[in-house]
C-alpha cells in the first residue's frame, strides 16, 4: 500500500554519496495525509510512521511540514483515545506530530502553495518550505484517487495542477532535486503523460495508472484496516526505510523492493498492485540519506518477513462493508448485531442507489457518445492529456450529483 534527531553534524563518509558530496542544501520534508472519518485510518496512520521515522533518521523539525485532518485520535470509534497504531497491537506513532495544516486546512491549494514555498501563505502565519536551488525535498502523500485526480477531504487536486506546479518549481529554482512518492488508487495517473524527465523531479506511485490500491491487515479491537503489509503491519517503502542504511540504500533500490513486495500472496492468492515511478530517474541513484536523513534507524525485528496471520486483501472504496460484515461476525450481542445489520443494509442500499442514478444519467446522454449504456458504464478509457473537459465533468458531477468526497463509492463508479 503504503516514507526529529538532530540533524548529523558529522561529515558523512565519501562513499556514501554521489561523487563522495554530501548535499550542500537543506532536505525539506513535506507529509500529507487527506483521509477524513475513522475508514481512512490508514492513510494517516502511513504518515505518522513515516514522520516518527524520519525524526530518527535526523530530519529536523523546522524542515518538516506535516498536513492531516487529525480526526483520528478523538474519534469515538477510537477505543484507545489519543493514540494511533499502524500494526496491531502496536505503539503510538501519533504522539508529537506537528499540526501544522489539520481540518479544512488540508486542500490542493493549501497543499501546492506548502511545497513551493508560497509568501502569501507564510505572511498568514503558515509554514511553508523555504528551499532554494540547493536543497532537496521529499513529499510523502496518503490518500484515495481515481485517474488523474486525488481526493481532498472537501476538494480535489488534478495531475496537471500538480505537475504545472513542480514544472513552475523547477523553474523557479526552488529545489536541486525533488521526490514524490504517492500511495493512492490510480496513483499513476498523476504522473504518466504529465511529468516531464527533465525537470529535476522524481516520482515513485503505489500502483500504476489503471488499478485500486488495497489494504489488507484488520485490526478487529478497532475495527479498521491498517495498510499495504509485509513486514509486522508495515508498508515496503517503511520496512525497507528501516532496515537498511539510509547512506548506502538507493532509491532505485528501494523502489524495486516495493515494485516486489507490493504483489503480495496469502494463502493461494496472489493481489497485485504495481508500483511504478517516473519523471527524471537519474535521481533515483541517490542515496536515501539525501532525502530522508542520514541516522540509521535500528529496527524492530530484522528478520521476520512473515505474512501476518489476520491480513486479507480488501479494496480502499469496500472497507467500509467489510468493517460492518467483521462487526456482525465479532459480536454475540444480538442487540448489537442487529445495528451492524441495520448499517450494512443502509450502505449496500446507498450503493444500489447510486447504481440506478448513475445508469439512468448514462442512459440519458449515451446518445452523444453512440455508445451503450452497458459499456459506458462498465469499460474504461484512457484520459485526454487535455485534462480541461474532465476537470469539469467531474466538479459538475460533485456539485450536482453527489459529494464525492463522502462517498467514496460514487467517486470510483464515475471512472469505471
């Protein structure tokens, strides 16, 4: 599924980077997580571990800008209140996580103008990255998307917007080198056709331009699915982070060990999701310590690889279903099993619901495609470079039809 110590003063060793330099820049840190509502645990979850992760391997906190809703520790569902755990039965990997953007703060807009260090946004007492042509920046993303879009608590932010803005970037000097890694459904599609080789940007996704990330791990006692798994509930990109020297692992290393271990067999099934990356893969010679820190982290349990025993492979927009269904499994209570049952009703009804809306829109403009209504609804086309059409039919559909931001359902049926 699924990326602070006092930075090293020490002169790193000259092997451990290109041409034996280390970088003469500062390493900016961005994370965001756009889950909102107890289902989207996981996708918080990856950010926090990933926060408390660099913090060992010696980013320093001025240089760390964290964006997520933050309604995780409070919620009621939450039986561990403040605390938030990304394998079961593990620590808090919450506690100390900035709040620099939480709430209705975390949108496309608020999110393009962090990373590139827009004034406006600082002059309201907001951080932003203040890099210059020196420094090297990583951004960490954990969400929901579909084909060329990624899904905000309230918004949406297109693959153009994105990389119009790394293009501006690049050409603003603000960054030596930039690395994006994005977990998401239809990750891809961010950067296939849209981001250019030369621009000095580097970009690994969870998945291609055409597949559904999955989840796979439950944790029963809080009822939530806790991520992409190998390693002791962990994501490919943490457990190879944490398992090898940030100064001797290379991206391109680390991106094949995620290409790999993101195609995962339980029992006699296999599921998979294939990583890609793109952009200006001369980056991805670079070592891990140029980008995340350069402290090596010992880990938990180097040797364990086993699959854990509770992990089945569940697609992003069903785990709402599958919840309820482990719900009225878990419980005696026929009180209680009655409201899961009352619940997987309401959903599966909801779901029905925007089935015949969805058939009888189609039915009414099928005319103008000269296609039919069983195809359009149930084939998949590839998006036009030209992004302007789709933008607009979807902002339409989300304004007029359904909230999309809601219903995750919805938002996965339109680009079926």
């Amino acid at each position: 599924m699924k990326l602070a110590l006092i930075f090293s003063l020490m002169i790193l060793d000259a092997n451990a980077m290109p041409n034996g330099q280390a970088p003469e820049g500062q390493t900016w840190v961005v994370l965001c997580s756009v889950g909102k509502g107890w289902d989207d645990y996981s996708f918080s979850a990856s950010v926090y571990h990933t926060y408390q992760t660099i913090k060992k391997q010696g980013v320093l906190d001025k240089n760390i800008i964290v964006m997520h809703y933050d309604d995780l520790a409070d919620d009621w569902h939450n039986r561990t209140p403040g605390v938030i755990v990304n394998e079961v039965n593990g620590t808090d990997i919450y506690k100390g996580v900035p709040k620099d953007y939480v709430g209705a703060d975390v949108t496309p807009q608020n999110f393009l103008e962090v990373i590139s260090g827009d004034s406006a946004l600082e002059a309201k007492g907001k951080r932003v990255v203040k890099s210059g042509p020196k420094d090297n920046i990583f951004v960490y993303f954990a969400g929901d998307g579909q084909p060329g879009v990624l899904s905000f608590p309230n918004d949406y932010l297109y693959a153009d917007d994105l990389n119009n803005m790394l293009n501006k970037m690049n050409q603003e000097t603000k960054f030596a080198k930039l690395v994006f890694y994005l977990e998401a459904s239809f990750s891809g599609s961010m950067f296939e056709t849209h981001l250019p080789t030369d621009i000095n940007v580097y970009a690994v996704t969870s998945s291609n331009n055409d597949e559904f990330s999955n989840t796979c791990n439950v944790d029963i006692y809080r009822g939530v699915y806790l991520g992409w798994l190998v390693h002791q509930e962990q994501e490919p990109r943490l457990f190879d982070m944490e398992h090898n020297d940030p100064q001797v692992e290379i991206l391109d290393k680390q991106y094949n060990y995620i290409a790999e271990h993101n195609n995962l067999t339980i029992e006699t099934v296999t599921v998979f999701q294939h990583a890609q990356h793109y952009g200006d893969l001369k980056i991805a010679q670079q070592h891990i310590s140029d980008f995340l820190g350069a402290k090596k982290v010992p880990p938990t349990d180097a040797n364990s690889m086993a699959v854990p025993t509770n992990a089945e492979f569940v697609n992003f927009r069903d785990i709402p279903i599958k919840l309820v269904e482990k719900n009225i499994q878990s419980t005696n209570d026929i009180y209680e099993k009655k409201i899961y049952v009352d619940e997987l009703s309401r959903l599966l009804k909801g779901r029905q619901y925007v089935d015949q809306h969805l058939r009888a829109f189609v039915d009414s403009v099928h005319h103008m495609t000269r296609l039919d209504t069983n195809a359009l609804l149930n084939s998949k086309l590839e998006l036009s470079e030209d992004m302007t059409c789709y933008k607009k039919f979807v902002d339409t559909f989300h304004d007029k039809c359904f909230n999309m931001n809601k219903n995750t359902y919805a938002f996965s049926k339109i680009h079926n």
